[in-house]
C-alpha cells in the first residue's frame, strides 16, 4: 500500500502542538494560574494523549506501514535485502538512543534533579524501536496478546516494586527507573503496550486500500467496528478501575484509559479519512509540518525552558505569547520544508542514516558493487532539488 494515511500525521502533529502547549505553560504561566490549568484541562484531557501516550502508538502503526510497504516492494525477498531491513531497525533505534542519552546529558546541565536514565518521550521511543523487527515477525494475534500480556505485567510488576522498593538503595534506585517519580516522564514498561498496539494498527492498515472508496461496509467491519469496540471497552475499564487514578500519570488505570482514548481518536480520524472526500495529505495543514518534523521539535522545544526564568505570564498574555509563537513557527516550518525538506528534520537524519550503515554492512559481505554511499547521497539531493512539494 503505498498511499500515506494522512489522519495519522494530523494525529501526531496535534501530539506535538499539545506538547508545546503543554511544556510552554508549565513554564511560562504563572504557578497558580498554571495549577488551574493543569488540574481542569491538562490532566483530564490533554495528558492521556500529548504525555508520549499517542506519539508512541501512532509511531509504532507507522514503522508497522513501513514495514509493510517494504516487504511489499521487494519482487525478490532475497536473504541480502532482508538483511538490509533487519539491520536498519536496529542501527535507527541505537542511533536514536545515543541522542536520547544526549539530550538527558544536556538537561542534566541545567536541572541537578535530572539522570541520564530519565525516561523522556525519546528514550522511550528509541527501546521501542529495538523490539520492530522480533514484532513485525509476529502475527497480529500474537502482538494483540503480546499487548495485554504487557498490561498484566505491568500491574503486578508495579505493586511489586512498590513493596520492596524501601528495602535498598538498590531497590529504590530500580524503582526510579522502572517507575519514575515524576509522572511527567515515559517509563518503558507502562508505554511499550502502546507501541505494540500501534505495530497491530499499523499492519490491519497496510491491508487496506485508501484510495477505493466503494467498500464501506467491509472497512467498517474489518477495522472501525472492531477498533472502537475495544478502544471504548479499555477507556471505560481503565476509567473504572482503581477508580479515580485514571488521571495519575503512569499508573495500570492512566495507561489503559489512555490507550482506550487515543486509539479511539485515530480510529475515527483514520475512518473519516477513509470516506471523506477532502485531502487529508494536504501540505497546507499545519499539523503534517508538527508530524514531518516531530523529533526536531520535541528537542527544538527545550530552547523555550529558559524563559520560565525571567517569564511569569498571566492567561491573556499567555495566549497571546503562544498564539503568536505558534503562527510563527508554522511559517518557518513551511519554508524549511521547501527550502530542504529532510534535512532540516531529525527524524529523516535517523532513517538515512541507519539504511546508510545497513548498506555499508551487507556491502562488507558482498561481492556487488558499493552502492550505499551513492544511496545516501541520492537521497539527500533529493531534498534541496527544487520541485513542487505540494
């Protein structure tokens, strides 16, 4: 399938804008207008989707299409071409782990509270991204029960660490890793269900044609009625459910009710897609620019946290302030996009450059003519040769 599913890069570009407008006001509003803000809107509302939850699902149902589309363009599934993949899955999540490790140095800098271990969105992201090729050889059903099997871990592993964590050093040092005490971050264990539920997404998506728009009812019964009944299903469970936690960051009843929430906004995003007359791979939404360039933004955003030293804003000014900023960031977003497309996106840089080593890799094995180099600079020309991108 080679139509890109454009709901999906409004979904995660909306992620990104809910987490500039989240980090900016911890930031920049004052303490108690702030508290307000957090406890009526952002904890209800806009945690259970910007706190990584459906960045992470959304990510792993794109590798899944990728993956699919891969395999798919592959006339010949020879051993070297294989390789080429596997290998490229794990060099990105290595690649994207170094700079998770780099960007927590660099707020180690500043924060004395911070570690090297802290679990932020891209730390989380880059361990997901060492379990995409075991997952992608498994069947859907198998990744389903693989995602609950998680959910169940999770909450007895959870208690249990709860229990001992008092007993050492050592076992409050485990604690702080597996279960931060900052709700704010992303521990692995929590969030690797929404990545796996993500890869199942992902791989039910790539079966389908996007661009037929006559099969209504085999769409409905295959992918949205299933979804919904599920994705309803968990948020009433994880609402219900050691009741009223479902609002507390990182707890079994926060990460179902989340996984139940953000799943069933993709899932209506993704069938209106499907029957909607309009483009949604439209460039002039600004919401595919926050998805393009995810990973630089996620960083880019830290150059904001500065002004929470000299800035103690009230809720007009704060508005006005972030309205502004986001009106200006949109415009400098479109032009980089079509001044240098990739190359101004951190997330391509990753991709590149992992099937730039992974070519270099079976080349050492091969006795073909080198081409990984002429590949890498193939591809990066093809961001500053001026072409209409719309």
């Amino acid at each position: 399938m080679g139509y890109r599913i454009g709901s999906i890069d409004i979904f995660r570009g909306f992620c990104i804008f809910l987490m500039f407008s989240v980090h900016f006001a911890m930031w920049w509003l004052s303490p108690d207008v702030y508290m307000n803000y957090f406890h009526y809107i952002y904890r209800p509302f806009g945690r259970p989707i910007a706190k990584g939850t459906g960045f992470i699902l959304v990510s792993g149902a794109s590798i899944a299409l990728s993956y699919s589309n891969k395999m798919s363009n592959f006339h010949e599934k020879s051993e070297e071409k294989i390789n080429i993949l596997k290998n490229s899955s794990y060099i990105r999540a290595v690649l994207l782990f170094v700079i998770a490790l780099g960007i927590n140095l660099l707020l180690m800098t500043v924060d004395q509270n911070a570690n090297i271990y802290d679990m932020w969105i891209v730390l989380t992201m880059s361990i997901c991204l060492f379990f995409t090729w075991p997952l992608m050889k498994m069947s859907v059903k198998a990744r389903m029960f693989l995602g609950i099997g998680c959910l169940i871990f999770n909450f007895f592993f959870h208690n249990f660490m709860i229990n001992i964590s008092t007993t050492s050093s050592f076992t409050m040092l485990l604690m702080d890793f597996f279960y931060p005490a900052d709700p704010q971050q992303n521990p692995i264990i929590p969030f690797f269900p929404f990545f796996v539920f993500g890869t199942v997404l992902g791989s039910i998506l790539s079966k389908i044609d996007f661009e037929k728009k006559d099969d209504m009812k085999e769409f409905l019964n295959i992918f949205t009625f299933p979804v919904l009944i599920i994705s309803i299903g968990a948020l009433i469970f994880g609402f219900l459910f050691q009741f009223p936690n479902y609002h507390i960051g990182n707890t079994t009843s926060f990460v179902i009710y989340s996984l139940g929430l953000t799943t069933l906004i993709l899932s209506v995003l993704i069938t209106i897609e499907k029957f909607s007359k309009r483009n949604f791979n439209t460039k002039y939404n600004p919401l595919f620019y926050f998805s393009y360039y995810s990973l630089t933004l996620f960083i880019f955003n830290y150059l904001f946290y500065p002004f929470t030293i000299i800035w103690n804003l009230d809720p007009i000014t704060y508005w006005i302030v972030f309205s502004v900023f986001i009106v200006f960031l949109i415009v400098f977003l479109i032009f980089m996009y079509n001044k240098v497309a990739g190359l101004f996106s951190l997330k391509y840089f990753v991709s590149v450059m992992g099937d730039y080593i992974s070519f270099k890799l079976v080349e050492r094995k091969s006795i073909s003519k080198p081409e990984a180099f002429q590949n890498l600079v193939a591809k990066l020309k093809t961001n500053i040769i001026p072409k209409n991108r719309y």
